[in-house]
C-alpha cells in the first residue's frame, strides 16, 4: 500500500504511525505540487528536503515505511540518499537517458537506489517511455539490467490518471505482452 504525496496527511508527521497501521509501505514525500517538505521535479525542482523533510524522512524509516522518489526534485533525491536508512524505492520512474522526462532517473539515481537495495517501477506512460512501441518500453528495461539492475527493476506501471500508455497498453491486462516482448 502506497501513498502519492504526503500532501494527503497534510505532511504531518504525526500522522505517519497511523497510515502505518493501515498497512501504507510506500510513501511518496511529494506529488506534482512541492510542499513544506521537498521541491518537485515539477514544481521548485531546484529545492531540496527542508530540516522538516529530513525529520519525515526519518520518521517514515522508524515506521517501516520506505520513501518513494518519483516525484522527488533531484536536489531533493540527493538529500535522501545521504540521509537514508535503508532502501529507497522509485515506485514509476523511467531511464532520463533514453527518455529526457525530468521525471526519469539519470543512471546514477539509478544505481544509487540500487545501491540502497530499493526497486525502480518500470512506468508505462507514454510521456516517460518516449515512443509508443513496445521496443521503446523494452529498451528501458534493457538499460536498467546493464546498470546492473537485475534485482532493483520491478513494474511500476502508473496506471492510474495516465492517458495514454506506450505501446497501445490499455492496463494491467496488457502487461503479458510486455512479458512477450521481453522473451522475444
């Protein structure tokens, strides 16, 4: 169970214990919108995480609850990875170097989360795949496992609010033909 943004507790940290006793594991810090923890790769991406936000960091770790940096601001990504305490985890995120969405991970983000022992959740929108064919999602994959991203890859789909996917997917029912394409 996941949150997208903190922003939805109103970035209290008092509340984290109890979205913790409903089973929350993930947690993005922010959304599209930067707020009193972080900038965004969408909104002040040239701030990082406040003294508050690496106090909600840490609070989060305490309750078991790993941060999710999707849509983190890089200096924010950074901030995280000096300060972590254990896995960090890009829920819907993409490779920046075959697809310049500022949503997307350079490599080395890339290999810093994989370093922390956290997952990359392969995104299927189109906007972070950048073509529409399934070779194009494939070749993000492909890219991560050079990294050395055998253990950190998963699939993140971003399936929820997205127009248009890569490669005509419609949703979870078309993940098979990743897998397809994968093999092939």
């Amino acid at each position: 169970l996941s949150m997208e943004g903190a922003d939805l507790i109103e970035c209290d940290i008092t509340k984290i214990e109890t979205v913790a006793s409903w089973g929350v594991r993930l947690m993005n810090p922010v959304w599209n919108r930067s707020n009193v923890l972080s900038g965004t790769n969408l909104e002040e991406s040239d701030r990082g995480l406040s003294d508050y936000g690496r106090e909600f960091i840490r609070e989060l770790y305490r309750h078991h609850i790993y941060p999710d940096v999707s849509h983190l601001s890089d200096r924010g990504f950074w901030d995280l990875i000096e300060m972590a305490e254990g896995p960090i985890v890009a829920s819907h995120s993409n490779s920046r170097a075959l697809c310049p969405h500022r949503r997307n991970l350079t490599d080395e983000q890339f290999c810093a989360i994989r370093d922390s022992g956290g997952v990359v959740g392969l995104n299927f929108y189109l906007s972070f795949v950048g073509e529409s064919s399934m070779d194009a999602l494939v070749d993000h994959v492909e890219h991560f496992l050079a990294l050395g991203g055998e253990k950190t890859l998963c699939l993140g789909g971003d399936l929820d609010g997205c127009e248009v996917l890569a490669a005509d997917m419609q949703g979870i029912q078309d993940v098979p033909r990743l897998y397809e394409a994968l093999v092939a």
